[in-house]
C-alpha cells in the first residue's frame, strides 16, 4: 500500500468518525463513507480490518451504521470529489 492513500483513508475516516458519533446520538443510523480510487480486491484486507474495528467499538453494519463503499477502479475521475462532508 502507498503511503499517500494509507494518508487519504487514515485522514477521510478520522474526519468522517465524529459525525457518525453525533448522528448515533440523534437516533438516524450513521453512515460512513469508504471512498478509495482503486479496487475492492486491493483493500480487501484494509476493508476487513475497518469492519473489525467497528464491531470492537460496538458497530455492525446494517444494525447500527452504514458504509457506503466507493471504488473508482483507478479512474480518478469516477469518485465523488464532494462527498457532502464538511
């Protein structure tokens, strides 16, 4: 893994995690975006991790959060640039 995107997914979830907290809070399940330029079988095992932590800090997909999953397939010009995000 290129330490850039290791930067952009460390950087997008630390940015996205507080919100998913406060929406908790205010009884709509939260969603987090997982964006990433690439392939799914490249970061199968980065998206598997994710999943683990989630459900270590009491998450489960479906039942209390939702992940929407970006590939762009390194075409750059298919991820949503503005992804409603602050």
């Amino acid at each position: 893994m290129r330490r850039r995107d290791f930067i952009k997914v460390t950087v997008g979830l630390a940015a996205v995690w507080p919100l998913a907290a406060r929406a908790q809070q205010q009884q709509p399940m939260p969603v987090v975006a997982f964006l990433k330029s690439t392939t799914p079988e490249e970061y199968a095992h980065l998206v598997r991790a994710f999943r683990q932590g989630l459900s270590e800090a009491g998450f489960a997909e479906g039942r209390n959060v939702t992940i929407e999953y970006r590939w762009a397939e390194n075409q750059l010009d298919r991820l949503p640039f503005d992804a409603g995000l602050p």
